[in-house]
C-alpha cells in the first residue's frame, strides 16, 4: 500500500437473514436501504471467498447525514454456534447516537439486545455510551459525544442514529496491530494506554477494575479505529474456507487516493482482521 486510509467506508456483517436484519435497522435505527442483491462471481473472486457467490446482501445507510457516509452491509451466511463474542480481529461496531439512555429505553423489547447500560465512559464522563447485541448477533456500541468540545476531530451525532464512526478491533499484540497500520497503511497511530474496557473484562472474567492496553488508528477525520489488546483466553475467529469470517467479517476504507470503488481487494491484519480496500488501477 502507498495510500494511507482515508474513511471508513463500511462495514460487513454476516447474518442468517440479511432482509429481516436489515429491516430491524430501518424499524429501530431509521436507517434506509441503498442497496441489495446477489454476491457476484466478480465480488467474490475480489474477496477471495468463492462460496460467496449468490449469497444474497442488503445494504443500509443513514439518511441526510452531513457526515462522509458509512455503509452497513448484512451478507448471507450461516453462523458459527457458540462463537464467542470477542475474538481476533472485528469485535464491534460503534455507531453516533444523541442519547444512548432513551435508545436503550427504545430497544426494549426489540432484537436490539442491551448488555451494558449506557453510563458515562471512566475516561471521559462527557462520552455515554452503552454496547448492544444487534438482530444479527453483531456488537454495537451506541456512544453520544459532547457538543461542547472537540474529540480527535470526531463529530457530534446529528439524529437520532447516526452513521459508525468507530471500528473496534481486538487481538493478542496491541503493538503488532498497531505497527500494521503505522507502516502497512501509512495511517498515523497514537500510542497505547491502559484503559478499563468493561465489555471485555466481563467477556473474560478480568474483574471490574481491570485495565488493558487500548490505542488509536487516527484516520483524518471523523472515524478511527479502536485497539484493543485482549488477555491470553482470546482467540482466532473459526472461519469456513471459502466465506467471511463470522460476526463484522470486514471493515472497508476509502484511501487517501482516487481508485475504481468497483475494484476491491482484502488485505489481512495482524489479528487477522479483513479490510476491504480500492484495488490499484
């Protein structure tokens, strides 16, 4: 790569029933559908997942945002029984809300499942935030920024739902992960500090107070991408040969150069995360 990543783009979720996923986002987020379909050969083929082909999409986005635009994509695939909710690579999806205390008031009773309540972040009690199991089994974090001050040149949410802005990542060596996309990518990171993460001390047992190494992939504005270095009990996400990866399988980025949006290619991380990047011309 000679780009560095510019936005993130998108996001990929395998889901038993991507219409019905879909249409749970449209019911309780707002979001609206752009785009559905079939997985071509030719899309296949770019991402290396042959038994992909067929396998039927749908396609969201938020509508009248003044944000870049961030896609979620559900793609048919069957699921892996008793995977675990975190693991190496994608872990979560962090979506810009207004207030996350009334959206968990708005998902009861809904397949949007809340986990964590929403409180304010230890770090910073201007953030509130709280995570979600979401129709397909994906993790959501719904997260309201201050208007008052300036975050990482992160915007405020605009509606309701707004767009994801976070991408969070999880694997075994936050130095590793992050050195991919300082050198690979070109992408500018800030370096780790420990920071009490519940969803992951109550994934492994870790204790209320326990702290792990948590960096920054700075993307130029509005999204970046969280680290996270998780403890030994981690492990690779199971995948079939010839499809995604279970759960967020990847995570596309524009690049800070004009390419065909047509032409994709997959580029594997450290911990083994999918990216969906522009093809060279």
């Amino acid at each position: 790569m000679s780009a560095s990543l510019n936005r993130l783009a998108g996001f990929t979720i395998t889901a038993t029933d991507p219409a019905t996923a879909a249409s749970h986002y449209v019911a309780h987020l707002g979001y609206v559908v752009c785009d559905q379909g079939i997985i071509t050969p030719v899309k296949a083929e770019q991402w290396r997942t042959p038994n992909m082909t067929g396998r039927h999409y749908v396609e969201l986005h938020v509508p009248a945002s003044t944000g870049p635009g961030c896609f979620v994509r559900f793609v048919e695939q069957a699921p892996f029984p008793g995977m675990p909710l975190l693991g190496h690579g994608w872990n979560a999806m962090e979506v810009l809300c207004q207030n996350p205390y009334e959206l968990a008031k708005d998902f009861a009773g809904s397949p949007f499942r809340v986990v964590i309540p929403p409180r304010p972040l230890p770090f910073d009690p201007d953030l509130h935030a709280m995570q979600v199991i979401g129709p397909a089994g994906e993790l959501i974090y719904f997260t309201s920024l201050p208007t008052h001050k300036a975050l990482l040149d992160l915007r405020p949410a605009e509606q309701r739902v707004d767009e994801p802005f976070i991408a969070i990542l999880g694997g075994p060596n936050i130095e590793a992960m992050l050195g991919f996309y300082r050198t690979r990518l070109l992408t500018t990171t800030l370096p780790p500090a420990p920071v009490n993460v519940r969803i992951i001390n109550d994934e492994f047992a870790l204790g209320d107070d326990a702290r792990v190494p948590l960096g920054i992939v700075k993307l130029p504005r509005f999204h970046l991408i969280e680290v996270d270095e998780h403890p030994s009990a981690s492990q690779p996400r199971p995948r079939r040969e010839g499809e995604l990866p279970p759960g967020i399988a990847m995570v596309s980025f524009d690049v800070g150069r004009t390419r065909s949006p047509e032409r994709v290619q997959v580029v594997l991380g450290a911990a083994g995360e999918w990216l969906e990047l522009p093809a060279p011309n």
